[in-house]
C-alpha cells in the first residue's frame, strides 16, 4: 500500500516498517525519527580535478542545500548516511572551512552515523558522529552495498537506481527508490551522481520481479511505478 503524504513524499512499507520516501532521495521513518540518505559523494568536483577532469565546483554546495532542506523538514533525531559520503578518503579533509562548518550545524544535536563504502571505507576526518560497516534497527538491516542473496528487510545505496518511463513518445529516466516491499535499494543524493536503470544487469535477482516498485522523483513529489510500466 503506498500513501502520498505532504511535501510529495509517498508512504510504503520495508520488511513491517513504515518509510517515507521524500522527492530529495531521502528515506525517513517517522515512527523513530530517523533519517536516511545514500552517497552523497560530497568533493566528487575537486576529486575529479585533482585528476585533470575539470566539473563545476559547487557539487558539495548544492547537495548540502538539499540535505540542510531535507533535516529541516523533517527534523530527524538520527541521520544515517549510507556510504560513499565522500567521493575519496581524503575528501572530508579537503571540505572547504564553510562545507565543514554547515555539516557540523547540520549534525549538532542530533545522532549522525556514517556508514562506510567503497568510496569511503574509514571514519571522515575530523568530523563527529559513530562509523560502522553495517547497522542493524528491528527488521532493518542498513549496508552500502546490497547483499547478492535475499536480504529482507536490507536498506542499501551503492547501485544509484533510476527508472524510465515513455509517455507520449517522450522518455524520461529518474533516479528512484527500488524495492519489492522486502527490501530497498535508494537512489544517490548527491549532485554529481548519476543513475543506473533498474531494469539492467546491476539489479538482476535482487527484488521479486513480481512485486517490483519505482519511487520516481519528480521535482515535487514521487511517482510510484510499477514493473510493468517500465522501460529498459
């Protein structure tokens, strides 16, 4: 059963418990106050100019306005962040002085957990909040990478799904919420991260088929989608 609640969000269900998913990428039980978010990839713009890849540098502006509007919505008692926040090790070190003083107001006060990646494999530097490779809540089970095998009740990132739908001819490809009411991959957060397709090979034997949903985003609320009405 899906629910649109306000500011767009759509309520559905993980493994027995009630999530949101909020047209930012951000997944939020409101039963305990918990907010999540997945690679968030913050300094991907100087990471790929330190190696002559030249991206505008405003990636980590532009997703910590998203994340700051995410945590003021909301306002969660617990943010758990699911890997790969960091484009590279060094990146929470190489946070400009203004970066790292918004994500510190952004963390005061509240429980923060980074959850570490293939990106980011240790605690960020000099920065608050507990690191763990995985992190167990009820049925829940939060990870970076989805595991290969049945995993219900797995919240995971890693994959950075998008679902594509044609309408009138015209295609449209969104990054998306995936899940088969078992389990849930999320969609990047950050603003360098691009999507892959749910229907393709990445995905293959992760969900029931059957029971397969998209939670596209849209600009101001979700789509909920059906397998069928998906394309490749």
């Amino acid at each position: 059963m899906t629910r649109t609640m306000l500011h767009g969000a759509v309520e559905t269900d993980i493994a027995g418990h009630t999530v949101l998913c909020d047209p930012s990428g951000a997944l939020y039980l409101e039963a305990d106050r918990i907010l999540i978010v997945s690679d968030l990839h913050f300094e991907k713009g100087s990471s790929f100019a330190r190696r002559g890849m030249m991206l505008p540098p405003y990636d980590t502006a532009s997703t910590l306005k998203a994340l700051s509007a995410s945590i003021a919505r909301y306002q969660p008692a617990c943010v758990i962040s699911l890997g790969d926040s960091f484009h590279d090790g060094d990146a929470a070190a190489r946070l400009p002085a203004i970066y790292a003083e918004q994500l510190a107001s952004l963390m005061h006060g509240r429980d923060w957990i980074w959850i570490t990646g293939n990106h980011d494999p240790e605690h960020p530097a000099d920065l608050p909040g507990e690191t763990y490779t995985e992190l167990a809540f009820g049925a829940l089970v939060f990870r970076h990478e989805p595991s290969k095998t049945a995993s219900r009740g797995e919240i995971a990132g890693h994959l950075h799904p998008a679902a594509k739908v044609v309408r009138r001819g015209q295609s449209v490809q969104r990054r998306c919420f995936v899940t088969d009411h078992s389990r849930m991959i999320m969609p990047a957060f950050g603003a360098y991260t691009g999507g892959l397709n749910i229907l393709g090979r990445a995905f293959h034997g992760l969900f029931d088929s059957n029971s397969l949903k998209a939670y596209m985003l849209g600009h101001a609320r979700v789509y909920p989608m059906l397998r069928k009405t998906l394309y490749p």
